[in-house]
C-alpha cells in the first residue's frame, strides 16, 4: 500500500520508462522478507520511505555504512512511535554532515535518492527514493526525473553510485514546490 504522494511519484516514473525507455518494469509488492530476497538479482527501484516500506528499510539498513545519511528511524535501537515527528531526520555519519530535519512550521521537508550499483548481483543496480513524508518521496521522484541525460552518463562511470538530499516545500497531500538539491556525494 502507498500513500498518496508515493502513489503520484510512482506514476510518474511509470510513464516515464514507459513512454522514454520503452519498457514496461514490473511492480512488485512485497510483504515480507523473503518477497524482497527473491527480486534481489534484478535492477530493483524501491520507492518510499522505510516508516511502512520493508523494502526501503532492508535496502537502507543494507548500505547503512556506505551512506553519508540515513533515516533517524533506522538508527533507533528501542521500539518507536509510527507518527513520532522526532524520527523525521536525515541524520550525518559525523560533524561534517549537518542533519536535515522536517520543519513543520515552514512546511520544508527532504527525501534521500540512493544509486547504489552492484549491491546484490553483479550488473544489477538499485535506485532508491524515500522521504520524510510521502510529498517528499514525490520531491524526490521529481528531481530524478529532471534528471539530464549527461548526469545518468556520469553516474554510470562512478564505482558505487550516490546519495543525495532534496528538500521541498509541501504545498498539498500531493504537491511539492521549491524542489533543490542540497547534498549530492559520491559513494566510495
């Protein structure tokens, strides 16, 4: 099940790689571990973020020492609240990585991108968006859609793939404005 700014981001990349790529991908719904396991050996695009997406949460945990960010849900040891607005944060490896947090009061919020090549079988990649909401996940789709040919070239030539942050300004269930980059690194 995804929510409605999931559901629009989803969308959108459909017809994307239907009309641009030619290619009709595959949804997959997985319920449990062993439903992800089983895709593993393909290029997998994984969409939302890990509050309700065991895909997301398993791919995050996966390149948790890779990533320069990650879900401040992921990294809590005890059992958390679903809706507890203190878990909406992208929180840095260290210093040099200021955390990104959700501010209600602005309506600003951010979703990840991932590009990670290689990661469960040789040749295949995994591309990732998540974000601290469900409009955010749609920033995010948004922004790899904007996505000029030359990046995707680029991209191909990197070792690992990347992460970047996007923030947004939430304008409605569905709608995001102001969508920008404001982190983009290399994974080693």
């Amino acid at each position: 099940m995804l929510l409605r700014g999931e559901v629009a981001g989803l969308g959108e990349l459909l017809h994307f790689f239907r009309s641009e790529c030619k290619t009709n991908p595959r949804i997959a719904s997985l319920s449990h571990k062993a439903d992800f396991d089983a895709i593993k050996g393909k290029n997998l695009f994984i969409v939302g973020g890990p509050k309700y997406n065991s895909a997301a949460t398993a791919f995050m945990q996966e390149v948790s020492d890779e990533v320069p960010y990650q879900f401040k849900r992921l990294l809590q040891n005890d059992r958390v609240k679903a809706n507890d607005p203190e878990l909406k944060m992208f929180v840095g490896k260290n210093a040099n990585y200021p955390n990104y947090t959700y501010d209600f009061h602005e309506e600003i919020q951010y979703a990840t991108v991932v590009f990670r090549k290689d990661l469960y079988a040789s040749g295949k990649n995994v591309l990732f968006v998540g974000g601290l909401s469900n409009v955010a996940t749609l920033a995010g789709t948004t922004w790899i859609l904007s996505r000029p040919f030359p990046f995707w070239r680029r991209t191909r030539k990197q070792h690992k793939g990347f992460q970047a942050i996007v923030k947004c300004r939430v304008i409605g269930q569905a709608q995001a404005s102001k969508i920008e980059l404001v982190f983009y690194e290399e994974l080693g």
